[in-house]
C-alpha cells in the first residue's frame, strides 16, 4: 500500500462499507487488491494491458478477460467482480460504464497526465464522482528548472481552477526527495464538495 493512502484510510473510507472507488490511471497498485480485501469494489482504469496481466498474476488472482463493446479496450475483472480493470484510454471512459464513485484515489495520476489533458481529465472525473465522494490527490512538488517531468507539479491553486465546484485542503506532506534526486515534496490534497 502507499504510505499516503495508508496514512489517510479512515479519511478516505470515511467509516463507510462496500464503497465504490475509482483508481484513474491505476497501473498495477496493489492498493487496489487491498481494497478489494476490505470488502470495497474497486475500478481501475489504465492504457497499459501488461500492467493488468502483471496485477492479477502478482496479486494471485484469477481473472476474466473481455472486450470493451462500444470502445477500442479490454475488461479484466477478478472472479468475485470486486476489482474491474479496464485497459483503454482514460480519456473515452463515461459515467455509464460504472455509473458514479463514493470515492477516487488520485495517486501519480493528474500529475502524469499532458498539461493540455488537465480540463479534459478534470471534467471527466467530476462527472463520475457521487454526491458522497471523498476525492483524494497525491501530487509531487519540485523545482521544474531541475527536472521537467512528468511527474508534472500540481499545485493546489491548479487544483482549485480545475475543480472550482470543491474547495480544496491540503493536509499532509511527504517528502520524496529520495525518489526524484531533487527537492521533492509530496503534497495529499482532499477536494470537499
Ligand atoms: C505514473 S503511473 C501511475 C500509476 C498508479 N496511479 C500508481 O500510483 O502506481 C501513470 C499511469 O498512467 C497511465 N496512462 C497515461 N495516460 C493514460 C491515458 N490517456 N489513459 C489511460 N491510462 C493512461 C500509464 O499507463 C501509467 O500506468
């Protein structure tokens, strides 16, 4: 598990069972099985297919896989159904493929995306996400001069114009310097609606 989401479980989960959570630009987290585990049901939506195969294999999982009907992508979906992987392009995932989120774990996701995407993205996810959704972000900060990403920076301020219906709040800071050889702070932020 992140040390983030770990550190933010109750935050996120918010006392709730059987919740609903969007994994944008998932990978292959382990967070996901972890989830799962806790009796939530997880999506994950990500382009890249060996990152599913590898997910289930490592995560000794069985799994179905399918085509997607009305989108160029695949379906993986773990046999109790409680973790739904879909290979495609985030971008042309809508509301009607799993309906709405009671929460989002945003981890190296917004900040990987193009910097011309961000509205796209950001539009996107506000539409999938239900009234109750707890929407948490982890994005890395450093000196851009130093390293150009991705990683991109996002600030909270670029959070508030992408998400100018939620008020945002920062509330932890990690630092992960260690991983990209200059000054780099992780910043957790949470958007309330
Ligand atoms: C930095 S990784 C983060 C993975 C994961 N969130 C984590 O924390 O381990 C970014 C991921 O975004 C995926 N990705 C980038 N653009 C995408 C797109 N347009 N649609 C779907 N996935 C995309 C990549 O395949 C990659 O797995």
């Amino acid at each position: 598990m992140h040390i983030s989401l770990e550190r933010h479980l109750d935050k996120f989960i918010a006392g709730r069972t059987g919740v609903k959570v969007l994994f944008p630009l998932c990978g292959k987290t382990i967070d996901m099985r972890l989830l799962a585990d806790q009796g939530h049901y997880v999506v994950g939506v990500d382009i890249a297919e060996r990152a599913f195969q590898e997910f289930f294999i490592e995560q000794n999982l069985e799994y179905t896989e399918e085509q997607l009907k009305n989108v160029d992508g695949k379906l993986f979906k773990s046999m109790d159904g409680r973790i739904k992987l879909y290979c495609m392009d985030f971008y042309l995932f809508t509301k009607e493929m799993e309906g709405h989120f009671n929460a989002i774990w945003d981890h190296a996701s917004v900040v990987a995306i193009n910097i011309e995407d961000r509205i796209k993205y950001s539009q996107l996810i506000q539409e999938v996400m239900s009234p109750d959704c707890k929407y948490i972000i982890s994005a890395i900060q450093y000196d851009t001069s130093k390293l150009p990403g991705p990683p991109h920076n996002v600030s909270e301020n670029d959070l508030k114009e992408l998400f100018p219906n939620f008020s945002v709040q920062q509330f932890d800071e990690i630092d992960r310097s260690y991983m990209y050889k200059v000054h780099g702070i992780l910043k957790i932020f949470k958007l309330n609606g």
